[in-house]
C-alpha cells in the first residue's frame, strides 16, 4: 500500500487516478477539493516522487540525496508559490519571479517542480502570466496546482491542466479514523468536530488537538444566554471576538440553522402540529438567515464594522428563534464601509 494511503486512506481513488495519469505524465495537474482532506500532503508526495533519484513503485525511495532535499525543504529544484502573509491575492510580480528562475538548468538533472498553492487567488494579471508559461512550458517542468474555490478559476488555465478532484470521505469512514488516532475522545465531540468541519477529518483533527472545541462551548452557552435574556449581544459578542479566528462563529451560526432545517425536515410530529404556513415561514426564514450569515462573513472579510457585523447577525438569530412570521434580512450584498444599511 502506499505510503500515503496508510495515513490518509480516503485517498484511494485520486491516487489510482493519479498512477494513471502519470503513466504519461503531463506538464500541469490541477488538484482541487476541500481544506482539511490532505491535499497538500498529496501533492507533496507527488513532488517528492518527481524528483526522487531512485523512485519505487511510484513513490520516492527516501534515502537518496532527492528525497533528503525533499524532506529537509531545501531541494533547488521544488518551487513554491502561494499567497504572503500580508497579501489577500497572487499578484503578477511573484508570477514574473517564478517564471524566471524556470529558465535555468534543472540543478538534479531530473523534473523543476512547480506548487502553486490557493491558484484560485491570483488577481486577473497573474493569471494571464501563469497562462503564458502553462501555453509553452520550458522542458522537464511539472506544475502542481491546488485550490479550495475551483470556481474562481478561469476557463483557460482548467484547460491546459489534467484535473484531480477530491471530496471528503463519507462519515463512518472519517469517524472511524479520528476514533483511532484520538481514542481518547469520545464520539459526540468527534461527531462535532467533523460537522464544524464540514466531515474534513484532517480539519477536525486540528479542531479537536488545538481545543477548538472550548469556542463551540462558548458560542453555543452565549445564544443561550441571549435567548433567556441573561446576558445583551454586546455581552454576547466581545468574548467571540477576542478568538485567535473569531470568524469561526460563521460556522456555528451556518450549522445551526442547517440543524434547524434537517430537524423541520424530519421530525414530522412537530411539523404537523403547527399550520402548514408557519412551518412554511420557518423554512424560508432558515434559507434567509443562511444568506444572512453568508452575507455576514463577506462583510467581515471586507471593510465593515466586525462587532457591529456580529451583534447584527445575533439580532437575527433571536428574530427567527422567537417568530414563525416571515422575516427580511438586515444584510445586503453591498454594504457601505463600516456601516449596515
């Protein structure tokens, strides 16, 4: 079995997909899918495989002098491109910069291996430069493109690349994994973690080891401290946003309300109690309040006041918590700097 496999073992499809296609191997793979299922350690086994001196059974051997470059993030030959640190996109510059060093000799003699990592944020300058190098590729190159948002890519750089697409592992299978390496934790807070998640096992193994789960505590005892009136939403709100990612309150928010929805769903007892309209309104007010929170993280990552853009979305949680009336939301796709309309 390969290496990969053992340790990610959802994996099995794209890695039969991948010996396929690297039968012939390409100049240009694209690999898209969600965060937290292993798609860096993949395309980082494909690139130690590329320029391992004695490769085996498709993967690197892990002895030769390739391999030891590989592991010790110092081979001349491994490019990495992603998104700074004080940077929100790719720009053109660091596509130029890359390109040059592409023209020189390979310093091994074998593949120059090329990771741009979040292809997806490249600003429009910097997609066209990558197009012009993806059009005419120099000799022994292999570029390695990965992305969470496929589409946010043009067109014409998926047509000049082979895709490998992945998804997460159904949820026994991703269960059954936490449970072995976490035996320690018990399997409601496993269950949590992958729904937070959203099932990436990986991600929910971050979430569980980095105590992640003190903040779903504490958003989850802050609602109901707004819904029994004990405490106000500027109470509620100042602790959420002291976390090291207070955006994560999107998520709970966005869980909450698909919860809702599958409860409205299936409990048929509850939904035949109520006339047909309220049950009708609760629904639409979910799918509503969904938008809103959709609409709430775009506002946080842009220019709007981040506490004000939080008490707003709890003003709305309490209105579709108390009314079965039909509900409009206070967000909209544009809003002005620092304000909500």
């Amino acid at each position: 079995m390969s290496a990969i496999l053992s340790d990610m073992p959802w994996l099995a499809p794209q890695w039969t997909q991948w010996l396929q296609l690297s039968e012939r191997l390409g100049h240009a793979y694209l690999l898209s899918g969600p965060k937290g299922i292993g798609l860096e350690r993949f395309v980082a086994h494909i690139a130690q495989t590329a320029l391992c001196l004695s490769p085996q059974n498709h993967e690197g051997c892990g002895v030769c002098k390739g391999c030891h470059l590989f592991k010790t993030a110092q081979h001349p030959d491994f490019y990495t491109l992603g998104c700074l640190e004080d940077k929100k996109e790719i720009g053109v510059d660091q596509v130029r910069g890359l390109m040059s060093k592409l023209n020189e000799t390979s310093h091994q003699g074998g593949y120059k291996v090329i990771w741009i990592d979040g292809v997806g944020r490249m600003n429009a300058s910097a997609f066209n430069a990558l197009l012009k190098t993806l059009e005419e590729p120099a000799s022994g190159t292999l570029f390695l493109l990965t992305t969470h948002q496929m589409g946010r890519l043009p067109a014409t750089i998926k047509s000049r690349c082979q895709s490998l697409a992945f998804g997460t592992p159904p949820l026994p299978q991703s269960m059954a994994w936490l449970q072995a390496r976490l035996p320690q934790i018990d399997l409601a807070l496993i269950k949590r973690a992958l729904r937070v998640c959203w099932g990436s096992p990986l991600a929910a193994q971050a979430w569980i080891e980095g105590g992640e789960f003190a903040q779903d505590t504490q958003w989850n005892d802050g609602i109901k401290s707004l819904m029994n009136g004990h405490k106000t939403v500027s109470e509620v709100v100042k602790p959420w946003l002291k976390w090291p990612q207070p955006e994560a309150v999107f998520d709970y928010f966005y869980l909450w309300s698909v919860s809702s929805l599958r409860q409205a769903s299936y409990n048929t007892d509850a939904v035949f109690s109520q006339p047909r309209h309220q049950v009708q309104n609760q629904v639409q007010n979910q799918l509503r309040f969904q938008q809103a929170v959709l609409q709430a993280k775009q506002a946080w990552l842009g220019n709007a006041n981040k506490e004000l853009v939080l008490e707003t979305l709890c003003l709305e949680w309490l209105r579709i918590a108390h009314t079965s009336a039909p509900l409009q939301t206070a967000f909209a796709s544009k809003l002005i700097k620092g304000t909500l309309p």
